[in-house]
C-alpha cells in the first residue's frame, strides 16, 4: 500500500492499489490522490500538502510545479497548484464535521477557467473528475462570496503589511506599524492595518477585507524587524499576493521597511525593489512624501532636501544610502 497523507486533515491514508479516489479513516473526507508509485514523489506529495496546510502557499506550490514537471499526465499534481493559488485550506464545519474549503487567495481569475484545473480535468478518470468538478464548483461559489462582500468595501491608500505578536507578545513591529498608521491617517490616507482595521471584523470577514484592501491600495509598506518576520506565513501570503498584483498594475509600489537588521536580510523577493531603513532620522516624513507622489499625481512638485522613496536603500544593495547603519 502507497503511504500517503491526507489532505484535509494529515492522517494516514489507506489506499488500495490501483485506486484514485479513497477515504480517510480519520475525518471521512473522500478525497482524489496521486497515481504516483514512486516513493520519491509520494514523499514530495506528502510534503507539499503539509506545507499547504500550514498556509505556506507559496513554497507548496513549487513543490507541486516539480510535480507537474515529473508527471505532466498527474492529475493531482495540477490539483495541487490550484489549492495554493486560491490559498485553499479544509476546515471542519462545526455543524456537519466535514472538511470545508475556505480561500485565502482571492482572485478575479475564474478556477473554472484555469489552465492547471483544465489539465485536472484532462488527466483525471471518471471518478476523479467528478470531485475536481464538485470542489471546483464550491471554491468558485466562495470566490464570487467573498467578491461580492469585497466590492463593498471602501478603497485603500496605503496597506500596512506586519507581523502582529510573537509568542503571545506584541512585536516592535506592530508598534511601529500603529506608530506610522496614525501618522498616516493623519496625513488623510486611507490605510489598511489589521489590528484597527479588522478588529470588530469575525474571522470569516477577513478576507473580503483583506482582498478590497490589498487591491485598491496603491502602496503597500512591508514592515520587519527580523528576517522570520517578512517571512511569517501570514505576512508573506500578503506581500507575496501584492507582488502579484503589482505585475499587472504597475501604478502599484511595495515598499519595504526595515530596522535593526541587515538589508541584505531582506527576502530575496525584494531584491528589485527600494528598501527604507527605519532607524533613519526623517524615516517617517520621507514614506509620507514618497506615498504622496504616488498617490497624488497632480501635487505640484516642491524642491526639497529630504530623500525621496525613489532614492531609498535598494534591497539588493545595502551600500547606497545607508544612513549610517
């Protein structure tokens, strides 16, 4: 028997041989696997998922693209890869017990018409398509939900991107962030920052919030304090999501912000981008200019002495204005 894990909730599966369709012992779920015999591939499967289920999209879904490339005709590679684009994580439904999808990567782009859930399709028996058929059907349901609730929110200026606590403390990071929220909603932005902004919010209610805002925000401030900070799940699902965006919107700018840490520390993500050094004196001032260049276009344009965003410290080269540190 192939020794593989669940992918809703981590349990051991029992599979019969030659089967694509089997049921978890642990939490009932009938769920589609791999055709891969190759223990090799099973144990990247397995892994993949783990990291799936943790919400570690990103680095899951690379698993999955060496899938894909190792067995182009797996169905489940391909189902793997629309799982962490739509950030799909299964959670028990308090009143039925059964796993349920729930989405954390909202997307305008349809999963029905996804490339990798055509290849599903393409690849998968008959028994097989009738579950990516029927999951797909109820992650393009949640995907118009949450939509519908984001397009009622009211758009953003800047997105304050942090880590909020570390082992049930506050981290310097969420200080300075509330510290730069203020300052900001002071200015007149409009600014997204999770402790204020979805604090009356019910967790279910995040991430209508949370796409509105990552979407309609111009600039978006990654804030760290330490290397595991940027890349906290959570803070890089946010990041890593605006990247994305910004490929298709170039009015968009990520600023990263640092302190008390080497710029080369940075994720490599940021290499292409301009980094500010928040132990800078004028730090502050010089994000508040730099924000109203790009969200106010038509400001008239003032001479001054202090460092624009633009001039900031690229995150590839710590050297340039360094300011010191």
């Amino acid at each position: 028997m192939a020794v593989l894990k669940c992918k809703m909730c981590g349990g051991t599966l029992e599979i019969t041989e030659g089967m694509t369709v089997c049921e978890c012992e642990y939490c009932g779920t009938q769920q589609t696997i791999t055709t891969a015999k190759d223990e090799n591939l099973q144990a990247l499967f397995n892994r993949a998922n783990i990291l799936r289920m943790k919400s570690e999209f990103d680095k899951a879904e690379q698993l999955y693209e060496k899938l894909v490339q190792s067995s182009p005709d797996d169905a489940e590679a391909h189902w793997g890869l629309i799982l962490c684009k739509y950030g799909i994580e299964y959670v028990e439904d308090p009143a039925t017990f059964k796993r349920v999808p729930t989405c954390h990567r909202t997307s305008f782009d349809s999963i029905i018409a996804d490339e990798d859930y055509k290849e599903a399709l393409r690849c998968a028996d008959v028994i097989q398509r009738g579950i990516y058929e029927a999951e797909a059907k109820e992650i393009d349901r949640l995907q118009k939900e949450i939509l519908a609730l984001s397009a009622k929110e009211d758009p953003y200026d800047v997105f304050i991107c942090y880590k909020e606590s570390d082992n049930g403390s506050r981290t310097p990071d969420s200080v300075i962030a509330n510290d730069i929220y203020h300052q900001l909603t002071n200015e007149g932005f409009k600014v997204f920052y999770a402790a204020i902004t979805l604090e009356d919010k019910l967790g279910s209610a995040y991430e209508p919030c949370i796409f509105a805002a990552l979407n309609s925000a111009k600039v978006m401030l990654a804030i760290g304090t330490r290397p595991e900070y940027f890349n906290a799940v959570w803070v890089k699902n946010e990041w890593s999501r605006y990247l994305k965006m910004m490929k298709k919107d170039r009015s968009k700018l990520l600023i990263p912000c640092y302190k008390d840490m080497d710029a080369y520390e940075l994720p490599e993500e940021f290499a292409h981008l301009q980094a500010q050094d928040m132990g800078k004196i004028g730090f502050i001032n010089d994000i508040v200019r730099g924000i109203k260049k790009v969200i106010v276009k038509d400001e008239p344009k003032t001479a001054g002495t202090q460092t624009d965003v633009n001039e900031s410290v690229p995150a590839g080269n710590p050297t340039a204005n360094s300011g010191g540190r």
